[in-house]
C-alpha cells in the first residue's frame, strides 16, 4: 500500500510546479554552498602557503649564514644569523571538510609567527582587515543550507501533504479503501523528504569529493547530516499527523522552525556569555603591556639575574644590539604576567563550552552546527587549541633561544635543526558528533511515538 | 453483507444516530432517506469506519468496522457526494491510483471499460482531472467504485450534479451491481430515484429509523406522503 | 468614513486573532530581552574601554625615563568609542577592532574583534532590537495581514463587500488604514523600549546628533515595515485563499530576510574578493623599512635637513640627526600607509556597492545598512575612528621624535625623556562624528528602500484593482 501511495506522490510531485521549484532551490543552493566553500578553503590555503613560504625563504637565508658563519666563509656580526631572528611559521590548517562548515575560520586568526621576538599576543600576524560588514553577514556554506534552509523546503514540501485532501474531500475517496491517514501521511512524507533530502545527501557526497578526509570523518558527517534532516521528518510528521489544517500545520512548523534555529540558539548564547562572560582582552592587553614596561625598566636587573640563573653562559659579542635582549626579556615577562589571565580565558572558554554543551540539546539546529563545526575542525575550541600549542611552541623557541639571546651569542646549525616544524596534533572529535547523532534519533523517535498515540488516524 | 445492530452515534450531548438497526443483504439496494441532519451521512461514516460509534456495530460482511476497519474497507466501495479528484493527474491517472489503493489487479483495459460503463467521455479518458465538470467527476468516482469490484457499496447523494440521462444510466450501473451479489446501502434526497432504484427504503428522522417502506408496495406519490408526514410530525414537535 | 469602518473591522478581527496576538507578545518579550541585553553589552563594552584607557594611560606615565624612541615602539592604544545606539544596533561593532595600536613606523589595523571571543554560534544571529525590527517584525506583520484579502475571499465577504457598492479603492483604503494603525500599534511599544534603552546605556562618548539619528531610524524603520504591510496586503489580495496567501509571504520573508542577505556576502566577495592579509601586511612592513633600505632617500633626507639648518655636515646639525631621520621616514611613510588603507577601503566600498545593489532586491539589505549608519556602528564610523586614530598617532609619534631630536643633543639612542614627558602625550579619547558627515554614503540606500515602498504601493494597489475585477467576474 505505501509504495501505491508513493508512486501516486512521484506523479503529482512531478507535476507540480511548486515541488520542482523546491528541488531546484534545494539543488541550485546547496551546489552554490559548496562551491562557496570550496572558493574560500582555495583563498585561505593560498594565503597560508604565502605566508609559510616567506618565513621559510628567510629561514633559509638565515641557516646559510649561520652555516657560512660556523664554517668561517663569512665574518660573525652583530647582526647576522642571530638567534632572536629565528621564526617559524604557524598556519592553522583547514580540516578536510571545513569547506563544508567555515564557522570560525573567517574570523579567527590562522597564521603566526613564532620567535623571540613576538609574545603571545605579537605572534599572531595582523590578519583584521576584512570588511567588518560582510563578516557579520556571514558566509553561505553547506551547514548553514542543512540547518537553516533545508529545514524551510522540508516544510513547503510537508505541510499541505493531507491537508488539501482533507478539505476537498477526497480524504474520503482515498481512506474509504484499505489504507489509513498515518499511512498516507508517511508515505507521502517520506517520499518527498526523502527525495529532497537524498538530494541533498548526493550534493554532499560531491562536496567530498574535494576532500581526503578519514572514512570515519565522511561517516560522521553523513550521520549528523542524516539525523538531523530525520529530526525534521519526525517533527513534520508529528504535525501533520495532528492537524487537519494546512495553515495550522504550516504555522506550527513554521513556528518551530523560528524557536529551534534563531531563538533558542539566541537565548542560549545571551545566557551563556553572561554566565561565563569572556575576560576583557584589553584587561589582558593592559596587563601585558605592564609586563612590557616593566622589562624595558629593569632590563639590566633582568639580564644579571638570568645569567645569575646560567652560569654556564659567557657573554658573546658586545656589539650585538641590547634591545634584542630587552624585547626578549619583555616577552618572557608578558608570558609570566600574563599567564594568569591566559588561564582565565580558557577557564572562562571552557566553561561557555560546557554550558553551550549541556544547553544544546534545547535545539537541533544548535547541536547540528555544533557538531558540524568540530568535525570541520572550524569550531572556537578548534582555533583555541592551535593557538594554545602556537603558545606551546613558542615558548620551547624561546627556551632554546633565550640563552643565546640574553649571552648575546649564537645557537649551532645542529640546536636550530632540531627545531620540528610546527605541526600540532589536530583536535579530537570526541563522541559529541556521536552523541549529537544519538539525541536527533531518540528524539526523532519520541515524536514519532507522540504522532501515533496521539495524532489522528482517520478524518 | 451491510448490518447494523443497535448503532448509536452521539456527539456531546447529541444523539446523531439512535440504536439504528438494519441488514442489507446482497442483491438489494436499501436507501436512506431524510432531512438534512437526520444522520444519513453519519451513518455512512459510521459504515466507513470514519467515526467509532458510541454503542453498537456496524458490520460489513459480517467483519466489525470498528474492530477491523481496514478489512472491513477492503470489501466496501464509496462514491462520495463530491467526488474530489488529484486535479492534476488526468480522469485514467486518478482511476487507476485508487483502483489500486483498492487491492485489486485490474488491467488497463479494464479501467478503460470502467470509465466507459460509468458513462465519461473517451476524449476526457486522459484530461487532466482540474478541467472536470461536477458530473465528470462524479463518473470517475463511479468507475473507481466498480473497479474495486466490493461486495458492499456506500452511497453518498451519488446522483446529486448528475443530468437525467447520467441519473438514469447509474441507476441502472446499480441495478447490475445488485445483480452481482453486491449490496448497496445508498443516502439519497431524491424520493424518486430512490423507489426507483432501491428495494427497501428507510426514512431516518432525527436519527431515528422511523419507518421501513418497501419500493415495489408504494406508489411515488404514496411514498412522498409518507415521506412528508414524517417530516411534518417532526416539523409540528420542534413547534 | 468606509474605509475607516473597514479598518476598524480589519483590527477586530487582527485582536480576535489569538495566534497573532500571541505572537505580538512574544515578539514584545524578545524586543525586552534584546535591549536589555543590548545595552549591558554596550555600556560594559564602555566600562571595559574605559578601564582599558586609564590602565593604558597608568602604564604610559609609569614607564619612567625612556629613551623616547623606544617609547614610541611601545606606544599607547587608541580605544574605539561606542555610541549608545549600538544597544539598538551593534552593526559591525563586533566584527571591527576595538583598538589601535598606535607605534612608530607602522599603522596598524584595529584588532580585538569582539566576535572572537564570543566563541557560540556564528550561523545565528545575535540578538538586538535592530533584528527584532528587521527580521521577526515583517513576519508578525505577514502573519497579521495574511487574511486581510485572501480571508474574506475565502469566507465570501469579499465578494458580498463590493457586491453592495463599496469600491475596490475604499476596500483598499480601509485595509491600508487598518495597516497603519497596526503598524502603529506594533512600533510604539518597541520603539518605546529601544529609545528607553538608549537613553539608559551608560557610555562616556556621546553622539552630537542623537535626537535627528533616532528620528531617522524610526523613519527608516516605518517605512521599511510599511513597505512590508504593502506587499501583505498585495499578495493577500492576488491569493485565492489564506493558504496560499500565508506560504506567499513567509516565503517572500524567507527568501527577501534570511536568504538573500546572507548570500548577498558572498556575492559581495565573489565579485571584489578580499586582498590576502598576508599580502597587505607585507606592504606595510615594506613601506615601514622603505625609507631605511633606500640610501637614496637617506641622502635627500640629509640634504634636507642640512638644508633647512644651513649646516654644511650633518655632524654641524643643531639636533639629533637620527630622530630627525626618525621623523623623516615617518613622513615618508604615511602617505604611503594611507595609499594602501584607501585601497583597501576601495576594495571594501565596492564589495558595500554590491551589497547597496542588491538592496534594490532585498529591502532588508537596506535598512540593516541605513540602520547601523545612523545608530554609527557600521564600517563608515569605524573607518573614521581608525583615520582619527591614525592622526593621532602621526601627532604623538612627531612629539616624541621631536623630543629626541631637539633635546637628545649628543645622546643619541642612548637620550631618555624625562618622566614629565609622557604626561604631555595626549590620551586618545575618539569622539563620534555627526552623521552630515556620512550623509551622502547612505543616499543610495535611501533611494532603495523607497523605491521598495513605491513598488510595494504600486503592487498592492494593482493587486487590489484585480481583485476587485476578479471578484466581480465571479
């Protein structure tokens, strides 16, 4: 009986101008949200590459004097090969999907420069100067069409499923046989969604094809994908089962729509930055700029103590610049100074990230993005953690620096070339994809169970 | 084939139906007839299974409609008052989808013969169902209920929209259906069609089987009388 | 007199309507958390800057005697002011810097974007009594004006209406009567609250114009949602029933509110990409070492100066040639810097000239534009903080320069500024221009957002006339 229904559902389907509409903004924008994707991913990794390749072109310079220098082709001066010029760079590098998701990418900073010279602040390259203005309108990715859009063609698809039947009356001509309303509601339901959001399915797969991504990624991906456009099925059911009111229907719908994607997400992200309000960046700015003038002050003091705390150092070349060691010493205070606040920033951040974790099951659409954006490794938490081991990196640069620097001598080709090139471990993903996936179903499950106790089953 | 025992029908503190109780066997046509609200409609929607009764049962084929709604449609065909139509699939489109929500294999020159003997035009075999007249549609709906090939037949003003000559052919489409074992419970307005099509023929007032006439004892004007002075004592107690 | 007994029927049936009324009382209640939401973030934004400047200004003056130059590397921070109406409208306040580090040989761009330390959803909007306007607004209005044809088309009384003599225009006149008024109803409450809220977030800075910009924004906003009412009013009257009418316009408030706006970013950068960070910070570190790495404007530097001294040698200079080479390249520097922002500023008024275009399609387009100008907290009020900032960074570096290159005498680098010195280094405070100033940036938008409301009359009003005719042939 329900593939009579759906072959019924194909023809009118195909006939209606209003479907086919639906199906091509569904193909035409979910296409356009990945080619968006792929646009941005193409920027991002050329400006990385530029980057990379800079301070990789200076490096190398700086190694061939250094070698020239140890192997006596060229005179040591003050300023050649020294040991506060060594840098490297620090790129956060795009998950394999995050041309699916961009989340924070557009925003946060992505590229460093790790070296005596900079501090945890000065170690991230002026990236602000995008058009404020079209940050805020945010970017047309493929987790924005899923959440966002696709939930909208599902409910131009849905609401009127039995609702015109109902009310013309042929409702009657078509129960009058063996079959019931639940029947025809889901047959009809899953029909359409399940062209629609198959659709979709295929335009994602096309989206990982410009990927090489673990199978477990495209699995975990699909999944929250899946249940997520299954959330909205069960609901659309649960319903449509209810009324017999198209209007009703569409509004009911459209209401939750409204509540599940914009306001609960509002709420909970007003009473979560309340809660756990971020530090003041500037309070940290301040604090390290304290630093900062405190080691300028007491430079001296601060030299005579560290070669107090190595006595095995002797003091190379006179001749080398004294505020080489004076803006080391002024970044190592920043980092001592300013490790407090540190801390509190990543208490408050995890602390926003547990109340964000407990509070998104209050909405799908929140948990989905969620999801979606740690597995595209284009979440807060993910920029949080390249900046941390960015932070990590450069103080070991320093440790290994900082004696030659503060001596006024020089490290050896040997200590530079162990210095790893910086490739930080990527974020887990952790079960929150899983349990994402987990909660849509049970959820989706419970409005199903809802639909059948309580839904009608006949006109 | 259609039974009725004791079936009672209350909305609130309506009694829409009162402790009904009829049997249509096969090979007879039994029509309702009454005013507008006396509970025609609701007992064919009590027949449908569309609404549970609040006492008694209505079988079909000895299967309880309540209990087991989906049997019990299996083996009834419906022709609404309005037949409503999928408007953009065509008069053969909409005859063969609910051909087969009614379970039977029926070839495609069958449902062609249906639309024939149900009297629509071949041209509008395969036009699109939103250009159809009332009459039109009603002729499709008859070819879906012979399609179906039931045992029980539900009518709902069948011939409401129909011309004299349609009128005429349909209640001779009935007449053949009777002769094939089929029972057709019919709620109709028109006296005349129902005498001349029916075999017994009740009048409902107020949800009450007030009386049993039989077609064949009973003149058109002997059953107009009857059919009135029932209504005037139902028009003289509401006074 | 028709119209208005049409109209004052109309709004029966709008109060009668529960899910609307329901609506209306949560839009009220999203509108009360949005501005009291807006404006604590907006005065501890201020109180956050405030603190900033006076610890900024502590740690300056403590610096104690400093060799000038390397004052200058330090530097101070320029803090960007907040207007109180970026309670109302944050615009871009929180995407743009919130400071600018004003240092020697380098003009930065402002950093601290608000935005990055938010660290929640980025998909969805935050809340503000601006989106409450633009977005939720138009769909109670839609869901209050749906029926307004399309209901009595259905239910007959449209037809029965004309049918007794009463004109299609009077029918118009008393739906649009009844818009207004609704319109009306819905904005004074909201509009109550959002000024209340300005007028209660405490900032230091204030606008010199805040009485004409929040005139301008009611007026922007009232014809932004009249233009609404029109289009409800016209696919109302085109729709045979309130179904159809209902889908019409949600999907009009989809695809016109959420849809477009959001793609409209992309369009903007696929047209006029964004220059790679890399790539411009790569200029200004060339522009910053362009002076020192050319012997050439070294030696016109020198013979300026000799010049202007009338010294044969620079050893026979009355001041410390390198603080004057100091100020030289900066001189030589700015120029240049300012080159490179107007370019930059080029490229992102051309993506914002896209954006104006497509608000002859989106009239959500134009009024989130025309919104966060007049409440200033768009790109043009921020451009002019950084440009203020950057003067004053020009002024404090020339004083320390001078300092240097009039007092180091034989010093040299090794010369330190007295303490006092510092305290003659102005604090930047910033100040919020008028909005003549931006006033022709936002005429295209203007000009937008009424040719919308002209279309939406001419539709409705065209939409109406048919279905008098329709209704009459039936």
């Amino acid at each position: 009986m329900t593939t009579i229904l759906m072959k019924l559902e194909w023809l009118r389907l195909r006939r209606s101008l209003a479907s086919r509409l639906v199906f091509a903004v569904a193909l035409l924008s979910s296409l356009y949200a990945v080619w968006s994707g792929l646009h941005w991913k193409q920027a991002y990794l050329a400006g990385q590459a530029l980057h990379e390749t800079q301070i990789e072109e200076r490096m190398q310079g700086w190694r061939t004097a250094l070698a020239d220098i140890e192997s006596g082709k060229a005179e040591s001066t003050p300023y050649d090969a020294r040991p506060m010029d060594v840098r490297q760079a620090a790129s956060h590098e795009p998950g394999e999907l995050t041309h699916l998701a961009i989340g924070y990418r557009d925003i946060m900073p992505s590229r460093l420069t790790l070296g005596a010279w900079r501090n945890e602040i000065s170690m991230v390259e002026r990236y602000e100067f995008d058009n404020p203005l079209i940050l805020s309108l945010g970017r047309f990715d493929f987790a924005f069409f899923l959440i966002v859009v696709l939930p909208v063609l599902m409910i131009a698809l849905s609401f009127d499923v039995v609702a015109s039947d109902l009310t013309s009356g042929r409702a009657r001509l078509v129960l009058s046989n063996a079959v019931s309303l639940r029947q025809v509601i889901y047959a009809r339901l899953l029909l359409r969604n399940g062209l629609l959001c198959g659709l979709v399915l295929l335009v994602l797969l096309v989206g990982f094809l410009f990927a090489e991504a673990a199978a477990s990624e495209y699995l975990l991906w699909t999944g929250v994908c899946m249940s997520y456009m299954v959330f909205w099925f069960a609901l659309i059911f649960c319903l449509v089962a209810a009324s017999r009111q198209a209007e009703a229907v569409a509004a009911r719908l459209l209401a939750c729509w409204l509540v599940l994607i914009f306001a609960i997400p509002a709420v909970v992200d007003s009473a979560v930055q309340a809660l756990n309000p971020p530090p003041s960046k500037l309070a940290h700015l301040s604090v390290a700029r304290i630093a900062e003038a405190e080691a300028a002050r007491q430079t001296a003091a601060l030299t005579e103590g560290f070669l107090a705390d190595h006595p095995d150092l002797s003091v190379g070349d006179e001749e080398v610049p004294g505020y080489y060691r004076g803006t080391f010493l002024a970044n190592e205070r920043v980092r001592e100074y300013t490790a407090p606040t540190v801390a509190d920033f990543r208490a408050a951040a995890e602390a926003r990230e547990a109340g964000l974790s407990a509070l998104q099951y209050l909405s799908p659409a929140l948990l989905a993005q969620r999801a979606l954006y740690r597995l595209a490794q284009a979440d807060a938490a993910a920029s949080r953690h390249f900046l941390d081991s960015a932070g990590t990196r450069l103080a070991e640069i320093s440790e290994l620096v900082g004696p030659a620097v503060i001596s006024r001598n020089r490290i050896s080709l040997q200590e530079y070339d162990q210095i790893t090139p910086f490739d930080p471990e990527t974020l887990p993903v952790g079960a929150g994809a899983v349990t994402g996936m987990a909660y849509l179903l049970a959820l989706s499950l419970l409005l199903a169970l809802a639909s059948l106790r309580a839904g009608r089953n006949s006109i | 084939m259609i039974e009725a025992r004791n079936l009672t029908k209350r909305f609130g503190n309506t009694t829409a139906l009162n402790d009904l109780s009829f049997t249509v066997p096969a090979r007879e046509t039994f029509c309702f007839l009454g005013a507008n609200g006396a509970g025609k409609t609701t007992t064919i929607n009590l027949f449908l299974g569309f609404l549970p009764p609040s006492a008694g049962s209505a079988l079909v084929c000895g299967k309880d409609v309540a209990e087991e709604p989906e049997a019990a449609r299996a083996l009834t065909a419906y022709i609404p008052e309005q037949v409503a139509l999928y408007p953009e699939l065509t008069g053969f489109e909409n005859l063969k989808f609910f051909a087969s929500l009614g379970g039977t294999d029926v070839s495609e020159s069958d449902l062609i013969s249906g639309l024939e003997a149900a009297g629509l035009q071949q041209d509008a075999f395969h036009q699109r169902a939103v250009t159809y007249s009332k009459g039109m549609r009603q002729k499709v709906g008859i070819a879906i209920a012979l399609a179906k090939r039931a045992q029980v037949l539900l009518l709902d003003e069948p011939m409401s929209g129909l011309d004299p000559k349609a009128a005429n052919d349909f209640c001779e489409l009935l007449r053949n259906m009777n002769a094939r074992d089929v029972a057709i419970l019919m709620v109709t307005h028109d006296l005349f069609r129902a005498r001349e099509v029916g075999h017994r023929l009740g009048i409902l007032k107020a949800g009450e089987l007030v009386e049993i006439v039989h077609a064949s004892s009973v003149s058109a004007s002997e059953l107009e009388e009857i059919y009135l002075a029932h209504m005037h004592d139902a028009a003289g107690k509401a006074a | 007199m028709i119209a208005r007994q049409i109209a004052g029927k109309d709004l029966q049936l709008v109060f009668r309507n529960r899910r609307v009324m329901a609506v209306f009382v949560a839009v009220v209640l999203v509108m009360l958390g949005a501005v009291l939401i807006g404006a604590e973030r907006t005065a501890s934004f201020d109180r956050e800057r405030g603190s900033a400047l006076a610890a900024d200004r502590e740690v300056w003056l403590g610096q104690g005697a400093r060799n000038p130059h390397s004052a200058a590397h330090f530097s101070r921070y320029a803090f960007k002011p907040l207007p109180a109406l970026a309670s109302f409208d944050p615009g871009t306040v929180d995407y743009a810097g919130l400071a600018v580090w004003m240092e020697a040989h380098r003009r930065n761009p402002a950093t601290f974007r608000y935005a990055e330390s938010a660290g929640a959803s980025s998909t969805f909007e935050s809340l503000s009594p601006a989106w409450v306007l633009q977005a939720l607004v138009p769909l109670l209005i839609a869901l209050a004006l749906f029926p307004s044809y399309a209901g009595e088309r259905e239910d007959g009384t449209l037809r029965q209406l004309l049918g007794t003599g009463v004109t299609a225009g009077a029918v118009f006149a008393g739906k649009l009567l009844a818009a207004l008024r609704l319109l009306l109803l819905i904005l004074l409450p909201l509009v109550a609250l959002s000024v209340l809220a300005v007028m209660a977030t405490d900032v230091d800075t204030h606008q010199p114009d805040p009485l004409l910009r929040t005139l301008c924004l009611v007026a922007v906003y009232g014809l932004y949602l009249l233009s609404f009412c029109l289009v409800a009013i016209g696919v109302s009257a085109l729709s045979p029933h309130r179904r159809s009418a209902a889908i019409a316009l949600f999907a009009f408030w989809f695809v016109f509110v959420v849809l477009v706006p959001r793609l409209a970013g992309d369009l903007a950068l696929a047209r006029t990409p964004q220059p790679d960070a890399t790539e411009i910070a790569n200029s200004l570190g060339e522009i910053g070492m362009a002076f020192w790495d050319s012997e050439e404007l070294r030696e016109s530097a020198r013979q300026r100066a000799m010049d202007e001294y009338g010294v044969a040698t620079v050893e026979d200079l009355p001041i410390d040639y390198a603080a004057y080479e100091l100020q030289f390249s900066e001189e030589y520097a700015d120029p240049l810097y300012a080159k490179v922002y107007r370019e930059l500023n080029g490229v992102h008024a051309a993506q914002e000239r896209t954006l104006s275009t497509l608000s002859i399609i989106s009239p959500t387009l134009a009024v989130a534009r025309l919104s966060a100008g007049l409440a200033g907290t768009d790109r043009a009020h921020h451009l002019a903080f950084t440009e203020e900032a950057e003067l004053h960074r020009q002024e404090i570096i020339k004083q320390m320069n001078d300092d240097m290159m009039l007092n180091a005498g034989d010093a040299g680098y090794s010369y330190q500024s007295d303490p006092a010195f510092w305290e003659e280094i102005a604090d930047f405070h910033g100040s919020l221009p008028p909005l003549s100033r931006f006033a022709g940036r936002y005429l295209w938008d203007v000009i937008a957002l009424l040719a919308w409301l002209g279309a939406a009359f001419l539709f409705a009003r065209t939409a109406v006339a048919r279905a008098g005719d329709m209704e009459r042939v039936r």
